[in-house]
C-alpha cells in the first residue's frame, strides 16, 4: 500500500475540513461582535465626509480587506465599542472609490456613521457629483496634470455610480482603479450619468 497517496487521498481531505470549520468558527466569533446595524451595511454605497470634502465609498466587512486593516479594525475599533458603554456607533470599515493599484495601503478608513450618506438615500447627489470648473479645466488642458486627490475625486465617482447599479453582494469585488487608466474616460461617464439622472 503507498501509504503517502493514502494519506493525501483519504485523511488530508479531512483534516483540510475540519481546519476550515475551525477558521469559519474563529471567524464567526469576530463577527459576533459587530452589531447588526453595522453588518445590514455591508456593501452600501455613498459617500463619507473628511473634513469638507465628500468622497465616494463602499461599507466592507472586516473579512473583505487585507490582514493588516483587518486587525487594526478589530483592535482599534471593535475592542474600543465593545468595551464603551455602546451609546455611540461603531465606525464604519470602508473603502474610497476612485483609489489606484499603487496607492492600495491608503484604500481604507474606519469612518464615523454620521459621517456617511448613502447614495440611495442622499438629497444632494448632484451636488457631491458636480466636477468643480477647476477640475473640468485641468482635465482639458494637455499643459495640466491633475493632482492625486484630483484624480481620486473624478475616478471615485465613475467608481460609485458603476457599483450602485449592481446588486449589493455583486458590489467590491473589483475595487481598485488600473493605474494606466485615462482620467477623461472617468469623467465622460460621470456628466453623462449628470445629464441624465439631474
């Protein structure tokens, strides 16, 4: 008998399972500890307020992003709600459309719920979707090279109005922008998605 094609056929199989049983209850464990109201949001869409500056982003589950923002969301803020006296909400994981390959480890933020307004449910969506003129003539000055935040705000909006159109579990698979991607194909698509919605 070869007993290493026995093993490998027979027992690792097995043992694979019972590892993932163990991982999806260790999982699991972590999730308890998120209120509901936080989870009912996972892959909402909208946009979250830093300072005076709207930007658009998606709510993820702490198993949908990388192993460091992971353990930072569990330490720094799972820890820190469940230890309060839960009169305030947790913060919100979420990621900011618009964000490109090479600029992934500033993809996250842990955002206040006061801070964010859904895109199903904002009455100034036009508003937050206006191009400012600065913008708008940089894009079409071949002398001009928009800034990254620049880019960020045009790319993140073509992001968020690609996503609402899909059903929420259909949403944050494909997050990041290609960095070689033309900054005014992004904005062709936001005023034409302006023209016809407002």
């Amino acid at each position: 008998i070869d007993f290493q094609f026995f093993k490998e056929v027979c027992l690792e199989p097995h043992a694979r399972i019972s590892q993932i049983r163990k991982i999806q209850e260790k999982k699991q464990l972590w999730m308890d500890k998120i209120p509901l109201s936080n989870s009912v949001d996972f892959h909402k869409v909208g946009f979250y307020k830093d300072y005076k500056s709207f930007y658009p982003a998606i709510q993820l589950s702490p198993f949908e992003v990388n192993t460091k923002t992971r353990k930072k969301y569990f330490k720094e803020v799972v820890k820190e709600y469940n230890r309060g006296d839960k009169k305030t909400q947790m913060k919100r994981l979420v990621f900011t459309y618009g964000t490109k390959l090479d600029n992934k480890n500033n993809a996250f933020r842990f955002v206040a719920e006061s801070n964010f307004v859904a895109f199903d449910s904002c009455n100034a969506q036009y508003k937050h979707f206006q191009i400012p003129k600065a913008i708008k003539d940089k894009i079409f000055d071949d002398r001009e090279t928009l800034s990254s935040d620049e880019e960020l705000f045009v790319h993140g909006r073509m992001k968020l109005l690609k996503e609402s159109t899909l059903p929420a579990a259909a949403r944050g698979i494909d997050l990041f922008i290609p960095n070689d991607v033309e900054i005014f194909e992004s904005y062709a698509k936001v005023c034409h998605f302006t023209e016809q919605q407002f």
